[in-house]
C-alpha cells in the first residue's frame, strides 16, 4: 500500500539537539505533519525529506539509543 506523500511547504524544521555548528552531520526533523516525521540534512534543506510513521521513528531512537547500530 503506498501512502500520498505529505505536503512539508510548510514543515516547521528544528535540527537535532546533537548537531553542531561545525558542519558535521546534521538531520532536521519537522514535527508539524501528524503520526508522520520528515527528516532531511540540515546542509541540504531544499533536498528530499524521508518520512517516517511515528512508530517507526520511534523504534528507531529507541534503538539508537540502545547502541543497536554502534560500530564495531
């Protein structure tokens, strides 16, 4: 099943709390599209945005933050 893409014209971005200021990697997500979260790089804002369900977003922090993808 394919869901319509959201309209993010209008997505309030906020980057992620562990950016820096130094140019590093950095995602912004959009909180403003309910039950869905856009995420784009911060170095390339008119590029493509993934959207993610909100459950998937947040088993996906989840998992991050239990250091399922540390490298090895």
């Amino acid at each position: 099943m394919h869901t319509p893409r959201p309209d993010l014209s209008g997505a309030r971005w906020r980057k992620s709390t562990y950016s820096n200021n130094q140019g590093g990697e950095c995602i912004e997500v959009a909180d403003s599209t309910t039950g869905l979260v856009p995420v784009r790089d911060s170095k390339d804002p008119q590029g493509p945005a993934l959207v993610f369900t909100a459950d998937a977003w947040t088993a996906f922090i989840s998992a991050v933050k239990a250091g399922d993808f540390a490298a090895s």
